[in-house]
C-alpha cells in the first residue's frame, strides 16, 4: 500500500527561475522543445549526497524525441568519461503517450504519494525496492495534460521530493518559435 507524503515548509518559491544551471542552456531546451510539450524544471539541484559536486560544473544535455514524443534534460557531472557520470535527468511527454501513461500507472500503483502542490500528486519509486534493485529512483506526477519524471540517485529521495515540488510550481517552458520577418 503506498505511503502518503506531503512537503511542507519547504524553502521553494513560487514560479521561480529554473536552475542557475539551466539558464545558458534555456535557448537550447526551448528550441528542441518537441512543439505540444511544456517542460518545467526545478529552481535549484540539490543535492545531499554530492556535496563535493558544484552546481557549476554540471553539464547539462537536452535529448528531444519525436517518437514517441518526449524530452529529457540530463545533468552530467562530466562532459567524457569512460565511467558513468549521469547525476540525474527531468523528462515531459504527453499524457496521451501510451508507454508514459503505463509508467504513471505503475507509480501511482507501487509508489509513494507525494502532494506536491494543490491537486498535484506525485507519486515516488525507490530504485533499492525494486525488484531487481536500481540506483535511480523517480518521481511522476500529471500536470495540465503533461507527464513528468524526475530520475536521481535513490540517496536523494528528500532532495528529488523537493526538486518535483518545485517543478510543479514553475511556468512551464514552451517551444520558442523563431521570428523571421520578411525584410521590407
């Protein structure tokens, strides 16, 4: 039976900027936005279990897909590196995509609820409890016709409760159109 949660008190605000990590990769992200999807991020990584990673040095990667339609902004800890070095990823798709649908539905069976805003449910899986076990543990909620998935280390449980609380809190990023005006 999943355990209810609820984050009260925290220090996130509301409709905060994304991330100062995110901010020179805005452009990026708004412009390989799959046209339908609104992606919202965190105001801040935190991370408790990294305390020798800076926010600074992280490196942060978009990956758009089509089919199905999706978007993933990945935070690396390095740029190469013959040895993993993926920290954690935030992710939209569409409430109509069919394998997103199957995955909130196997959260909101298996995980823990989370109210991360008013009339906003979050539902947790911790990697160590599956079967077999997994380092990543995610969140997934439904919000204004979107799904969204936070994906971290499962040692981060507070932080990545914290981070979904203050992505549900944030205006969402739209696909940015380009204005080419015809020349007079």
């Amino acid at each position: 039976m999943p355990v209810v949660l609820t984050v009260l008190g925290s220090a996130v605000g509301v409709f905060a900027r994304p991330a100062p990590v995110f901010m020179p990769h805005i452009d990026l992200i708004q412009s390989n936005l799959p046209s339908g999807l609104a992606m919202r991020l965190p105001s801040e990584i935190l991370l408790g279990g990294h305390s020798d990673i800076e926010e600074s040095q992280l490196v942060v990667r978009v990956f758009p897909s089509e089919t199905p339609q999706r978007f993933t902004v990945g935070v690396f800890t390095c740029d190469r590196s013959s040895h993993p070095c993926l920290l954690g990823s935030f992710s939209v798709e569409n409430e109509t995509t069919a394998s997103a649908t199957r995955d909130l539905g196997r959260h909101q069976e298996k995980g823990d609820r989370i109210s991360l805003g008013t009339n906003i449910e979050g539902y947790l899986i911790e990697g160590p409890r599956q079967n077999p076990s997994y380092q990543f543990s995610t969140i997934m909620w439904q919000q204004n016709d979107m799904i969204y998935t936070i994906s971290f280390p499962a040692f981060e449980r507070e932080n990545i409760i914290l981070m979904a609380t203050s992505m549900a809190r944030q205006d969402p990023l739209s696909r940015a159109v380009s204005s080419s005006a015809p020349s007079p």
